[in-house]
C-alpha cells in the first residue's frame, strides 16, 4: 500500500492519503528519516515536538511545498 505524504513546509501542515484514509496534521515541525521508516513530529501544547505518525520508507512518497 502507498502512502503520500504532502508536507507544507511553510503553514506547516502535512497531509497523509492512502487506500485507508486520509488525514490532515496541523503543527508539523519536521519529517525524520529513521532506519527503514519516516517519522512526521507535531508541536505539542508544551512547545515540544513529538512523533505523530510512522511509516515505511519503501512505500512512502513525501511531496513538499515551501510556499
């Protein structure tokens, strides 16, 4: 199954669309490349990021936008 993740970079928004579902992130600080996945992180009410969604790099396309 794949997954597309279009990331704003500048309203910091990401939205992720696969065969399931499609949701929209608000506060999306930055995408992580870890060992065979990617990890999306949202700024939390406490002004820190945490990782909010975790998917496989082999079936993941990102899309950015900076404007």
């Amino acid at each position: 199954m794949l997954t597309l993740i279009t990331f704003n970079t500048s309203t910091h928004t990401a939205c992720v669309e696969n065969n399931s579902f499609t949701k929209t992130f608000e506060n999306v600080t930055t995408i992580k490349e870890g060992h065979r996945y990617y990890e999306m992180y949202q700024k939390q009410s406490n002004g820190t990021s945490a990782p909010v969604l975790r998917v496989p790099i082999e079936s993941t396309i990102i899309h950015y936008i900076h404007e």
